[in-house]
C-alpha cells in the first residue's frame, strides 16, 4: 500500500468486525533511535495460538467472502522491507496487540499518509467503537480518546456533521502540529 495509513486502517476494521467496543492505536515516531512503531490493542475475541500463527499467511483468512487475506501479510512485508516487524499477540476472549516497527528513515518506508481519513473511516462508522489515538514525535505528542469525547457530547452522536467536522479539524491540526517540526 502506498500509506501506512491503509495498513493501519485495514487492522482497526479487523480490530471492529473482532467485536472490539475499545481500540488503542499508538505511533511512536524516535528520530533519534530512527524507528517508526504503530501499535494497535483491542478488547475483541481475540485469536488463539494456531489463528495468531496463521494470521501473516495470505492464502489464510478467516473471511466468508474472499479466499485470501492479505492485510497482515503485506503489512509484515512493508515493515520486513525496512529492517522492520510485524509481532502479533492474542489470547481468546480478552484481544488483540499488533506491533509493527519500520526504520524510520528507510527510503522504501511509505509514508504515514491520511492518518486522519483513516480514523474517521473507523468512528463514523456504526460500530459504535471507541478509540484512544496517541501519536507522539519525539517529545510531541498528539492524543485524544473518544469515549472522553463521546462523554462531553451527550445524546450527540460522534457522526453528527457538526462534530465530525469538528473532529477532522482537530485530528488534522493536531498531527500538523506534531509533525511540524519532524
């Protein structure tokens, strides 16, 4: 994929259709020790030990409508190409932890790309999941937790015009500001 934004999106719709109702995302980005790490944590059925083993393999998925799954394979390829991994833990009934890290500054690392048309994708849908976002750059940090927000909200859904509006302003604003400096 041409955006680790894509990778990362394609593992939170996994993370939702695992009945995750809490999702964690977390990209670490250390110029200084030059690695690029994203981490998503969910409370979904999670996998056991033969599933977690399978799940890198493209010609494995556990999908009714396609034969191949290609989402973890390509995402542990794209991070392999960067001197990177792809670690994937779960335990049955409790969730998911995924770590991928990159060389930061390998040349054929992709870029972040639309991480928040990424995050939105996943809010706005009817899933009705909530999501603690944290990026940091360095000693930046960027962070926002939805059940927070859907607390201030009240009766208004976190998919009403105004508040998504809201909500791709404040996610944009907030990685430019993070990234300004990078």
């Amino acid at each position: 994929m041409r955006e680790l934004s894509l990778h990362i999106l394609d593992v939170l719709q996994n993370s939702v259709e695992a009945g995750a109702s809490r999702i964690k995302l977390t990209i670490s980005e250390d110029m200084i020790a030059d690695r690029l790490t994203i981490i998503v944590e969910d409370n979904g059925r999670g996998m056991d030990k033969e599933r977690v083993k399978r799940a890198v393999d493209p010609f494995y998925t556990t999908r009714r409508t396609r034969h191949v799954g290609l989402g973890l394979p390509l995402f542990a390829a794209a991070a392999e190409q960067c001197s990177g991994s792809l670690t994937l833990e779960s335990e049955l009934g409790k969730g998911t932890k995924l770590q991928v890290v990159f060389q930061h500054s390998h040349i054929d690392r992709a870029p972040i790309g639309d991480i928040c048309s990424s995050l939105l994708t996943v809010l706005l849908s009817e899933s009705q999941v909530d999501l603690h976002y944290l990026h940091t750059v360095n000693d930046r940090r960027f962070e926002f937790d939805t059940a927070e927000i859907r607390t201030e909200l009240g009766d208004v859904p976190i998919s009403h015009p105004t508040v998504r509006d809201w909500l791709r302003e404040f996610i944009t604003q907030g990685e430019r500001e993070i990234s300004a400096m990078a």
